[in-house]
C-alpha cells in the first residue's frame, strides 16, 4: 500500500472521487460529578483524586445514574431534533489499562436519542444517527518516547476521567469535503454549548472528533469502505486529516489496491494517518444489558421540561437575526458565533438602520468582544441612528462607537459633543460646497465636463473647510446635483 507524502494535498484527482464522511463526536457533558458516583467531575486536577470504589470498579460497588446527565442528554437530544425515547445501559467488555472496571458503561441498541438532523449555516441537513450516553475512560500517558505506546518505557494512568459522562453523536455518512466535516463540527460545538451540556473545549478534550472517511468514484451510488481516523485535536486537524485520508485512499485505489477497512491515527507533526489496528482484529465487545441499573424511561413531564430549558439554538438565531436585518442566515454566521446578534436585532427593532447595524457590529464591534460586553443595544441603535440620519459621518460614528466600547460613557450624543462632533446640515454642508466651487472656477468646468480627476481636489477643499466633519458621501452626491444643474 503506498503511503501519502506528508503533504495534507486534498486535490482528490480532479472531480474524479467523492469524499464521504460521518463523524462521530464525543462529549462530555458538564456535570458537577461523575455518571455513576460522586466523584468531581472537573478537568486538570492532581492525577487520581477524583475517584472512588465505583469509578474504579472496585468488588461490590454500585453505580447511580446522575440525574443532571440525563437532563443534558435529552437537552442534546431535543436540539439536534431527535426522537428522544426510553434507553438500557449495556456493558461492552475489552481491557485497556485506562478502563479500570474492563468494561465501559454505553448505551447499544437502545439509545436515549436517535434519528436527528443539524443543519450547517450554508443550509445542508446532516442526518444524526443517534446521540448516546455512556461513560469516559481514563486517560493514559505513554513515557520514555514520542508519546505513542510502540516507543514508550512505560505509561502511567490517571483515573480522574474515569466515569466522566459522555454522549456520543454519531452523524450519517452525509457529509461530503473536510469543509462540510468543519463546519460540521463547529456548528454541532455551537449547540453542544447553548444547551448548556458541554464547555465546548476541543483543546481539553471536551469535544473530541474521530472521523470515518471513504472515497468513491464521482456519481457512485455505493459507498467505499471506509477508515476511522482517530486523534484530531482542533478543527484544523480534522480538516487536514481528512484531505490526507481521502487522498491516501484515492492512490490506494489507482494503484490497483483496495482500502482495507481500519482503524488510522492522525499524526499532527508528520500531517499523515497511520494504521492502529485492522477491523478484522477487532474486539468482541460481548455487550449485555447492564445488570446494575434499571431501564431509563423519563417521563413526558421530564421530557417536556428539558424542551423548554433550551434557548434558542444558533439556526433559529441566524434566521431571527436575518429576518431582522432583511439578509440571508448564511451571511450573519460570524454574527451569531460571535454573540452579537442580539445586539443588532434590539438596535433594529429599537429603530436603526438594518445595513448600518450588521456593518458596525460586524466590524468595529466584533473587533473588540471585551468592549462589547459593555456595549448596551441602546446606545449602539442610537449611533447607528445617527450615523443614518447623516448626524454623524462613517469616520465620526467608527469613533464614537470606539469610545462606547472603551467604556468612556455610554451616551452616544455626550461623546459625540465632546469631540465637536455637531450635525453638519445639508444647508450648512451646500453654503460650503458652493464656496468651494466659486473659489475653484477652472478645476469646476473640467468637473462638469466629466474628468473625474478632479473630484477629490473638491472634497478635500470641503474637509479642509469643515475640518473633516463633512460626509464624503453627501459630498459627492451634492457636487454631482451642482455639475447637472448648471
Ligand atoms: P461502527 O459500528 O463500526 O462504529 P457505524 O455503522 O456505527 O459503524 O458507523 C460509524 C460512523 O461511520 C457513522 O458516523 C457513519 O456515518 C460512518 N460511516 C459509515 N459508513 C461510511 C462510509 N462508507 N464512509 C464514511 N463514513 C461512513
Ligand atoms: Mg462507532
Ligand atoms: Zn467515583
């Protein structure tokens, strides 16, 4: 099999192959204890202090199901518009030093949730084929090596995460480039946190990604055989690993060979996948019904309840925001991932103007998050009025923005007097127009006349004349009035 040059090329020859992607996600979710004990469920404490005979498995121990878990899964289940149903714990037995009971508590044939859908702000349904719980391992760290188990002398185990609750999110394979896998993965994190359920942090292993991916000639009404990648730590990551796999696998099938359906670890430094183990030696996990919790069957009002503890997720957001300021939800994206749509939908329904609004926030405000924190939609709806009354110039309203955001007063119109920036009429702005051009007969007749060299020598005169409080703009349009009148 010819492995890939490092090179993370995603050219899939031409249009020739399709990638094809699921994704599944595991998340954990942000309760204060753990699934089955009441151990702390908290990230980055001193190495085994977080744990107890149940998280460790110990003889004679018993696990009781933590209420909040539940809650957060169904709270998943309703955003990513699943059927929520009643579910059965199951053990699925295999060693691994980092599960210290030999078998991992999950949900089987019976999940919580199933048969959901996301939609990606470009507007694609990703189907979700089920989103379950079950509990965390702990987590190993291989010494003495590069950090992979082949060139350690020896791994120590932290049990800390032991028991930590997770639900899975496992996609159907509808996803079609490492774009679509990203946007994915980001849009899925957006709702994972507004339902409250997860911290969203990729970088501690709060949200971690392993994708499956095939390749198949362009049109094919099959899917390929496909291969788990394991091991992508941030977005970019998956986007690479992605393109890397999908190219590896499309030199295997040109080569002649096939792709052998396996399990590949995504090496962040060399930029390539390689094999961590084949499905043919895959375990027999003996699943069996966990015989130590009942069946969990929420009722209608508990079900109902989670429901209404959502608030709106970001699609329903980004098409609020849109309706709002009379755009399409793809374009206000950045909007709502950066939490400033409320902002613009108060400023519109408070009276300002909808394309001055999306600007502002999306430029001036989005630079400066720590400030819009402070930033009241009152405040922003009157500069932005402002500036659409012409009561401010861009330059003018850019400043007075930049001093609410700095948290200098929150009274628009004081920081705007402070600056002497007082309304510059449409008389007062023609009296001096009219001046200028007076002053400047020969350069006006090679205006009028259509050369259009000399249309900033007018407007400087004006800036000069006004010390910049003009509107560019206004200016421009009022010497054109002049030059086709006279
Ligand atoms: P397993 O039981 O081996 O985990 P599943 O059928 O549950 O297999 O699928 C796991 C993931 O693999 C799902 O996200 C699914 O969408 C994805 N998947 C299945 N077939 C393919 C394929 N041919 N190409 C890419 N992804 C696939
Ligand atoms: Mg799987
Ligand atoms: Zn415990």
């Amino acid at each position: 099999m010819s492995e890939r040059e490092a090179s993370g090329a995603g050219a899939l020859d031409g249009a020739r192959y399709e990638i094809v992607v699921g994704l599944e996600v595991h998340c954990e979710l942000r309760t204060r204890t753990k699934l089955f004990c009441g151990c702390p469920n908290s990230f980055g404490d001193e190495p085994n202090t977080n744990i107890c005979p149940v998280c460790l498995g110990l003889p004679g121990s018993l696990p009781v199901l933590n209420r909040q878990a539940v809650e957060y899964a169904m709270r998943i289940g309703e955003a990513l518009h699943c059927q929520v149903r009643p579910s059965i714990f199951h053990r699925k037995n295999y060693f691994y030093p980092d599960m210290p009971k030999d078998y991992q508590v999950s949900q089987y044939d019976e999940p919580i949730n199933v048969e959901g859908w996301l939609e990606l702000p470009a507007g694609k349904r990703i189907g979700i084929t089920r989103a379950h719980m079950e509990e965390d391992t702990g987590k190993s760290t291989h010494m003495g090596g590069a950090g992979r188990i082949g060139d350690a002398t020896h791994s120590l185990v932290d049990y800390n995460r032991a028991g930590v609750p997770l639900v899975e999110i496992v996609s159907e394979p509808d996803i079609r480039s490492a774009d679509e896998a990203r946007a994915y993965v980001s849009e899925l994190r957006a709702i994972l946190v507004a339902t409250g359920a997860s911290d969203g942090k990729m970088e501690e292993g709060s949200l971690r990604v392993d994708a499956n991916v095939s390749v198949r000639p362009a049109h094919s009404a099959t899917f390929g055989t496909r291969c788990e990648i394991k091991n992508m730590n941030s977005l970019r990551s998956l986007g690479r690993a992605i393109d890397y796999e999908a190219a590896r696998q499309v030199d295997v099938l040109q080569a002649g060979g096939r792709v052998v359906q396996e399990t590949r670890h995504w090496n962040e430094d060399e930029g390539r996948t390689s094999s961590m183990r084949s499905k043919e030696e895959a375990y027999d996990y003996r699943y069996f019904p966990e015989p130590d919790l009942v069946p969990l069957v929420p009722d209608e009002a508990w079900r109902e309840s989670a429901r209404c503890a959502l608030p709106p997720m970001p699609g329903e957001r980004r098409r609020a925001l849109a309706e709002a300021a009379g755009t399409d939800p793809a374009s206000v994206a950045l909007l709502v991932e950066l939490d400033l749509d409320g902002l613009v939908v108060e400023a519109v329904a408070a009276g300002a103007d909808a394309r001055i609004a999306l600007n502002r926030a999306a430029n001036e405000v989005a630079a400066d998050l720590e400030g819009a924190r402070r930033l009241s939609p009152a405040s922003f709806a009157k500069v932005v009025s402002m500036e659409a009354a012409a009561k401010l110039t861009a330059t003018q309203a850019k400043q007075v923005l930049a001093a609410l955001l700095a948290g200098e007063s929150d009274d628009p119109e004081a920081i705007a007097a402070r600056r002497g920036f007082e309304a510059m009429d449409t008389t007062a702005l023609e009296i001096v127009i009219d001046e200028v051009i007076a002053a400047n007969p020969e350069p006006w007749e090679r205006f009028k006349g259509g050369d259009p060299k000399v249309a900033g020598l007018f407007v400087g005169q004006v800036m000069k004349r006004t010390k910049g409080k003009a509107d560019g703009k206004a200016v421009t349009s009022i010497l054109r009035e002049r030059a086709g009148g006279g």
